[in-house]
C-alpha cells in the first residue's frame, strides 16, 4: 500500500493521471528548517520529515512525501500567510526568472530514497493591476511563491525549463520509476 503524506490536491491529482493507487496519510511533520539552508537541502529534509512521520504510523507499507519551495537566488519563498505577502512575493517574481524545488521522499521498510528536482520558470513582467487581480482569486494563498501554474497562475508564466509536473509540486516521472522499482 502506497500512503501518499500530502494533503496537496495537486499531488493527489498526479498520482491519480498516473493510475497510481494510495491513500492518503497527512503527515504532521515539523515544516521549519534552519536559516541559511540552500533550498535544495530544504525539501529534501522536510519531505524526510514527513515520510518518517507517516512510516512511523505505517511501518510496512511504502511512504511518498514531498514538499516544494519557490527561490529566487537564495531567498526561499513558501506559501504566503497572507494577501500583502502574496502580493509582495508576485512583485518579487515579476520579469524575472525563479526556480522551483520540489524534494520527495519514498520509503519501505527496505529503503529510503530522497531526491530533489528543480525548474526553472520565467515570469512575464507584471502589473498592479493584473497580481492584484490574481491575488484577489485566492489561488495564491496555498502555493508556494504564491502562484500556481496549473490554474490561473499559468498566465503569469513566460517559459519554464524543466519539469512542469515538478512546478506543480510532484515530479510524477520520477517519482514513478523510483516506485516501480519496489
């Protein structure tokens, strides 16, 4: 049985395109890391974290966790708590390009694997008018870097180099051949 540690509809959404059977086991995991970490290291601990917090639950069964971040050179950007910050990060965000890090972790009581993938996304430069008008949807507020490119959000997107499942928050052909491999 694969137990998905995510509430993320979005990752729930991949594994299902992917015909991937699971259940989902939200992990209460501590999502805090220290200042200074590189963003790679981040995701790559915190989906640790969670999946250890879910095997603890689950101890034969395989554990996915993962968690994503948005940074623009060192300044890791997470889920805004609020519309001012949503609105600070799009501002942030505007013409410039970003990376986006998605970490996951897959454990069995055989093995444990961490992973971290990473894409780039350019934004087009954008006005008040049109992040007010985005914020003002709500979509920013569970996304990190306060936008999602699989709904509204893809209209602020200009080209991205890499994965975009991973933009989304789960690399899904990775993430399938390493589950494959049990």
């Amino acid at each position: 049985m694969i137990y998905l540690a995510s509430s993320s509809p979005r990752r729930r959404e991949l594994l299902e395109l992917a015909g991937i059977s699971f259940t989902v086991a939200p992990a209460d995991a501590d999502e805090r890391f220290a200042d200074g970490t590189q963003p790679e290291e981040a995701v790559k601990l915190l989906a640790r974290r969670k999946a250890d917090a879910v095997f603890a639950r689950y101890p034969d069964g395989t554990i996915l966790a993962a968690d994503t971040v948005v940074a623009l050179g060192e300044t890791i950007l997470g889920k805004p708590k609020t519309p001012a910050r949503a609105t600070e990060m799009l501002r942030l965000l505007s013409g410039r390009t970003h990376e986006v890090f998605t970490g996951f972790c897959i454990r069995t009581p055989a093995r444990c694997v961490v992973e971290a993938v990473r894409t780039e996304v350019t934004f087009y430069p954008l006005t008040d008018r049109e992040i007010d008008a985005y914020v003002a949807t709500g979509e920013p507020m569970d996304k990190a870097g306060a936008y999602g490119i699989q709904g509204r959000g893809a209209l602020l997107v200009k080209e991205i180099a890499g994965d975009y499942y991973n933009v989304m928050g789960l690399p899904i052909a990775r993430v399938v051949r390493l589950l494959a491999q049990e």
